[in-house]
C-alpha cells in the first residue's frame, strides 16, 4: 500500500466518523427539562429546580439516599386494648403494612407496641408520618438517624389523607426538601426510605407505576370523605415503611408511602404514597390551625364517563362554589388552575391544595366548547372562612376525648346538636361500656347534649348510672342505649 492510498483511506475515516457522530447526534433526541409546577406557597422547604432528563444516562442514587436517610425516623407507639376500641380494626392493607392486627372488642388491656416511619420536615422537628401509624397511640417515641431515641407529641391528624404531624423537642435536625408531585413522570426513577420489619434506614429503587390512584382504602371505616390520589410505585416497600419517604433522585421528597396492594402481607409488586403536595398542604393547616383548611368545588362526579377527557358533573350542589359559577350540570372539567384532570382522584388532588376562600379557574367542555370560570372555593359549612378546630375536652375520669360536632356533621347527619367521642382511652366508658370511638352522642340521661362539658355534666350528675344514647357515623339510623354504671 502506498502512501497516496493510506492518506486517502485515513481521510475517509475521519470523514465517516465525523458523518456518523453528526448523524447520531441528529437522531437522539434533546435532553427534556420538565419545568415544576407552581403551587400555593408555604413556608416548608423545597425546590423548584427543572428536571433534567437525558436519554440512556445512568442512574445513581448514592446521592439521593444520602441526602434522604438522615432525614426518615422510626416511629414506635405504645397503645392499649380495651374492651371497646375497634379504631384499629384496620383494612387489610394497612395491618400488612403496619406490621400489627387487632380485631374489634378484643378482651386486652395489656400494652402494645407497634412501629413505621416518619420524614423530618423541618429543622426544629416536624416529621410526617401516617395516620394509622399512631392512631390511638397513647405514647410516640422516634428513634434518628444517630439512634438517639426521643418523646413525639402528636401535633394533628388527618384521617381523610391518612397523615398525621409529629413534633419533637430539638432543633438543628436534617430535614427533606419537599419536591413538586405534579411535576413526577410515571417510568421516572424512585426511592423509598423507611424502616421495613424495623430494619432500620433502609432503602430500595422503582419507577413511577402511575399517578391518580384510587384504590379505596382511605374511606374505609373512616367517617369523612377520603382524598385518594395516590402515586404508585414498583419500589419494594414492607411493614414498617408506612409512613416513610418516596424521594426523587435529587432526594426530595415526593411522597409519604402509605399502603401496598399485597395477598400476603408483604410486597407483591405495588405500592402507593401521597403525593407531596397534599401533604404539603395538609401539615401546613395542621401547624397554624390544628385542623385541615379543606376547600371544595362543590360538584358531584359521574365516574362512569371517564372517556370525556375530563371529569362530567352529574350534580352542583346548591350554596356552593360552583352553585355560585358558570358550571352547570352536564360540563366537563378539563383542567383546575391550568393543570389537565382527566379523572375524580386527579381532581380531589388539586383542590386540596387550596383553602376555603382561594380563588382557581376551571376549565371545562360544554357541548364540546371550552370554557374557562373562575370561582372562589369554600368550605364543609359552605363559607369561606376558615374554620377553628373543634372544641376538644379529655376526661381522665371516663377515659375518653369528647369532640363537638361541626357544623358540616350535623348537616350531614341531619342532627341539631351531639357530641363525637373522639378517642376512647383508660376509664369508666372503655371499662364499662362497649362504647368505641367514632361514636356520636346525641344524650346523657334524656338530655341532650351539644359540647363535651354537657355530656361530662350529665354524667357527673347521675345517681348509680348514666344512660348514654346515640350512634355511629356508619349507621346513623340504629339507635345504641349504654348504660354507664358509676358505684
């Protein structure tokens, strides 16, 4: 080979390889940034730094887990069993992932030890956990990172997304950055970080299953409405993850894993957390007003026509928002303060984000037009006040924690007035009545009774016992009579 046929062939190389990089680089597609949605805002920490996606880039997550396990807990409660409680007769899928099974009217008084997760959210020490984490817990211990064990107060609870507000006293704690769930793509990458079979700070991979979940679980023997929107994940979650992180791979948080869809009582391929921005949300109310500031459109929703490309209105429910707006039975919502809903779970997710009084647009189809109305939301009282939390009083002599009635509940259960045993604990009515929370008491001894002073009043009163009437939420039209003997 000659030296004229060796410069020639060289110079074809280059050229090819020049031609196939340029051509490659044609053909693969731009790295995507994904802009995060903007939100109401908090004081809570997070980002909204774009997503950046580039095709066929490996993925690595040492970074996300070390910024994330410092800021997930342990959470340990101690509760007793009484006679009467059937609060933690839980739906399957929570006693599989809350490690723990307890049947109603068991004869127990011995203490119970249970365990889950918590996520710290903020340095002077909020943390996150689940509802049927601590539910009824008569005693909250978290253990760090650093396995320094501390005492937890329970600060609020919201049954209704099943999460609940922890406070310890300390200051200078790692905490999560909250990320944006309405900017999570399904088949993006993610952790979960809990403490499964109480192995501690542990983590484990997955993608986005899916967004918008409903799965039924939340409405279960509660007595408000659920808000169900779930992201699903593949990643391996177990007993004890409940309560725990779903993080991105910036290691922010994203969501609260909270249940599994399992025959065994162990992971079985899925699992759900509440998107961020509820629980963003829902702790925020819970920290300034001791309650959930829950605002609502006010419409009912066909689910059976879910091939609209939104959500059709089979009902306006007079005296509120929408009552008040351009919606109209018939309309099909498409979109809430620009964000797509093509399904109920999808729009219970964005009006919880809001409070009674905020103002949103609603985009929506009317004989295949679109159209926009803006409506300010209200509450369960239909008002766009805020509401205070209800008048809450605990009686170490009957063991219980009484609750007046919103006015929202006597609406819906058609009452003038009555009182919510709220939790049951150690005394006369767990010992001597078959009394279980939830129950709603409408009189003490032929006397009605509208604020818990009333009821402790009547008692106080009796001579040898007390008759106490009323019922339960799930079945407000059966009338229960307990007879309180007080010698």
């Amino acid at each position: 080979m000659n030296w004229k046929t060796l410069i020639t062939m060289t110079l074809v190389g280059l050229i090819s390889a020049t031609a196939a990089v340029g051509l490659y680089s044609w053909l693969q597609p731009e790295p995507t940034v994904v802009q995060a949605a903007s939100y109401p805002p908090t004081r809570l920490a997070g980002y909204d730094a774009p997503i950046l996606a580039s095709p066929g880039q490996p993925i690595d997550f040492t970074a996300a887990a070390a910024l994330s396990t410092p800021a997930v807990v342990h959470v340990k409660t101690t509760y007793k069993v009484s006679s009467s409680s059937n609060s933690r007769n839980l739906d399957f899928f929570f006693r599989d992932f809350f490690g723990q099974e307890q049947m109603p009217y068991q004869q127990q008084q011995q203490p119970r030890q249970a365990s889950g997760s918590g996520v710290i959210v903020s340095s002077d020490g909020y943390i996150v956990t689940n509802n049927h984490v601590v539910d009824n817990a008569e005693e909250i211990e978290v253990i760090l990172y650093d396995k320094k064990t501390l005492k937890a107060k329970l600060i609020g609870t919201d049954p209704s997304t099943d999460l609940a507000l922890l406070k310890v006293e300390t200051q200078a704690l790692p905490h999560m950055p909250f990320g944006n769930s309405d900017s999570v793509r399904i088949g993006e990458w993610v952790l979960a970080v809990g403490n499964p079979f109480e192995l501690e700070n542990t983590v484990t991979a997955g993608i986005v299953s899916a967004k918008g979940r409903n799965i039924n679980i939340l409405s279960r023997g509660q007595n408000q409405p659920a808000i169900e929107s779930f992201i699903q994940t593949d990643a391996a979650v177990n007993p004890g993850n409940s309560g725990g992180a779903l993080v991105n791979t910036r290691g922010e948080l994203i969501g609260i894993n909270t249940a599994i869809a399992t025959p065994t009582g162990t992971f079985a391929g899925y699992s759900f957390a509440v998107p961020v921005n509820i629980v963003r949300k829902v702790i925020v109310d819970l920290m300034d007003y001791g309650i959930v500031q829950r605002a609502y459109l006010g419409v009912l929703i066909d689910v059976n026509k879910d091939d609209l490309g939104g959500v059709y209105i089979s009902e306006i429910i007079p005296g509120t928002a929408s009552a008040e707006s351009e919606l109209r039975v018939g309309d099909v919502i498409t979109k809430i303060n620009n964000f797509k809903v093509t399904s109920f779970p999808q729009l219970q997710e964005q009006v919880s984000k809001y409070q009674p009084g905020d103002q949103v647009s609603v985009d929506f189809l009317r004989e295949g037009k679109e159209r926009r109305t803006t409506l300010t939301l209200k509450n369960a009282d239909k008002s766009t006040s805020l509401l205070s939390k209800p008048e809450v009083s605990s009686s170490s002599t009957l063991g219980v924690t009484l609750q007046a009635l919103e006015k929202s509940e006597l609406e819906r259960f058609k009452i003038e007035r009555g009182v919510k045993v709220a939790k049951i604990g150690q005394g006369l009515l767990a010992q001597r009545t078959r009394i279980a929370d939830g129950f709603i008491i409408t009189g003490v001894n032929d006397q009605p009774v509208s604020n818990p002073q009333d009821v402790e009043s009547q008692i106080k009163n009796s001579k040898g016992t007390a008759t106490i009437e009323g019922f339960y939420p799930n079945y407000p039209y059966k009338i229960y009579n307990y007879s309180l003997l007080l010698d």
